[in-house]
C-alpha cells in the first residue's frame, strides 16, 4: 500500500512539474493584432485610422480589447473575421457596433475560430459608414 501512495505521489508531482494538473495553462494564449488601413481587401483606403485588438483565449472563452483613432467617422461596427493575411471572410464573432475606442467584452467562441485565432486565420476589421467593408483591419497573432 506505501508503494502504491508513494508511486501516486511521484506520478502527481511529475504531471504537476510538467503543467497538467490544477489549472496549469489557465492563463491562456495572448492575442494581438495591430490594425491599419493598408491592411484592408482587396485595397487599402484613404483612411488615416489605427487601432489596437488584444486578447486572451482560454480554452474557447476569449476576453478582448479594442482601440481605434483617427477614424474617418464614428465606427458603425468591429467584427473578427475567418481569413489569411491578404483575403476576405466571414464575420466568425462580432465585437461591437456601434463601438467606442476601449470596447472591450468576453465571448465563447466555436472550436474552428479558436483554431484560427491562435493560427493567424482570423482578422479584426473595424467598419465606419465611409469605409463600409472595413476601415482598419488587423491580422490576429500569438502574443509573446
């Protein structure tokens, strides 16, 4: 019976040593993404517009920022969108709308977009009514 109590006990240190038991991870992945008009699809904009997304994503409950200035107008909208660098896709999770700069908010989120967002297949896109499809976008990444 000792061998076995003290085999468990060596067995529950191991896995806690290697971050598997008692919520080890729960910190989540840190996302990030810097928004800009020349970013936007197919072509960048006249807009002057910058903005700023960050997040964490534990599991599939994501806990976002949002930040913007310099818009052309009040923006209508903020959503992340499903798609590579370079191409358009569907909204996955809106954000806001109307939105103010410092938005922020927690959502879960299905497992495909949890996928992309720690993969860099999901971009930012905030909307105003002069720049309907997208005024600044940005590429979401991993955060170091």
């Amino acid at each position: 019976m000792r061998r076995i109590i003290a085999a468990a006990t060596a067995l529950t240190a191991a896995l806690v040593m290697a971050g598997v038991v008692f919520g080890a991870g729960s910190a989540g992945t840190k996302l990030t993404a810097k928004l800009n008009n020349a970013q936007e699809v197919p072509k960048p904009n006249a807009s002057g517009g910058s903005g700023k997304f960050t997040g964490t994503l534990t599991g599939r409950s994501l806990t976002w920022k949002l930040t913007f200035t310099h818009l052309s107008g009040p923006a209508t909208a903020a959503h992340i969108h499903l798609a590579k660098r370079g191409k358009a896709g569907p909204v996955a999770v809106p954000l806001c709308g109307p939105c103010r700069s410092g938005v922020h908010g927690k959502t879960t989120v299905p497992a495909n977009v949890a996928r992309a967002l720690k993969t860099g297949g999901a971009y930012v896109n905030v909307h105003t009514a002069k720049n309907a499809n997208g005024e600044i976008r940005g590429q979401i990444k991993k955060s170091s």
